[in-house]
C-alpha cells in the first residue's frame, strides 16, 4: 500500500469491501474469538465454571466494590443469570459481597484474595494470546483493530467501555 495516498490511509478505499471480503471478517472474529476464549474456557471448566463467571470475575476485578446493578448493566445479562452466577462465586469464595453503607439495598462486589487468583490465571492467558498476536500484527494494526472494535460497538457499549477506560489499569 502507498502510504503517500491519504484515501488509503483514511480508510475510505475500505468503504467499497465485498461481500465475500465482510464474510472473511466474520468468520475471522468468530475463530478468534474462539481462540481468545479457548485458554480460560479450559481453566473454567476444571472448575465447573463457564465465561459468565469468568466474564463476572473480570468485571468485579477492573472495578472493586462495583455494585450488583453496574455489573449488570456492563455485562448485559438478567439480574437472574447474573445472581446464578454470583451465588456460586460467592459460595466458593472467589467474590466478596458486602451491603452498601449509604443504601442498604445495593450490594458492592470484591474478589477475595482466591478470585484475585483465579483472575490473573484468566487474564495470563488471555493477554499471553494478545501479545502475541498483537506483536506478529504490529502497532499500525493494533490500532486499526482497537478502532474496528470500537466502532462495531453500540453508543452504550460505547460509553461502558470509555468508563472502565477511565477506571485505570
């Protein structure tokens, strides 16, 4: 590619993508998606756990004390699959929920210091799987792909995922 040709750069040449070329983006996110999950999904099931738990696990982890309705809020899901979740975590000990001080009635969420465990076990996997690929791909599409991902999002997907950016690391 030019690098000197701005529409290239732009992105506008990517405006006139095939049919068939969309389709490879599919089913290219779906395998990924498919690798991305495969590492934690092992560790899961030896514990009889699944992605809604892992999916909770490192919600709970990026924002300690969240309440039970922001978690549901960013993840999503029903106040009952998500309380069928946090029962379990609760019950073996890898989350802590405590009654909220100024309002009773909420329920503020904490990995204990196992669910911290079980957390970073996750997260290596993961994030081993996206050096690795983010190192073959290069900063240049690193970026493009945050970018991608960023616009297939919905504006309140959207606005969840600036709040966690603000949260830190």
């Amino acid at each position: 590619m030019d690098r000197r040709t701005p529409a290239l750069k732009s992105g506008e040449a990517l405006l006139f993508l095939t049919d068939e070329q969309l389709r490879q983006g599919i089913e290219a996110m779906f395998f990924a998606y498919r690798g991305f999950t495969a590492d934690p999904d092992r560790i899961l099931a030896d514990l009889a756990y699944g992605r809604a738990h892992h999916r909770a696990i490192h919600f709970i982890n990026r924002a300690p004390g969240t309440t039970v309705n922001n978690l549901l809020n960013l993840l999503g899901v029903t106040k009952q699959s998500l309380n069928r979740v946090l029962r379990t975590l609760v019950a073996d000990g890898l989350v802590q929920s405590t009654v909220g001080r100024q309002d009773k009635r909420e329920r503020h969420l904490n990995l204990t210091q196992a669910g911290h465990e079980l957390e970073q076990t996750l997260s290596d996997a993961q994030r081993a799987r996206m050096r690795a690929a983010y190192r073959e791909a290069g900063p240049e599409a690193v970026a493009g792909f945050r970018t991608v991902l960023e616009a297939m999002m919905d504006n309140e997907m959207r606005a969840s995922y600036a709040r966690l950016k603000d949260i830190g690391p």
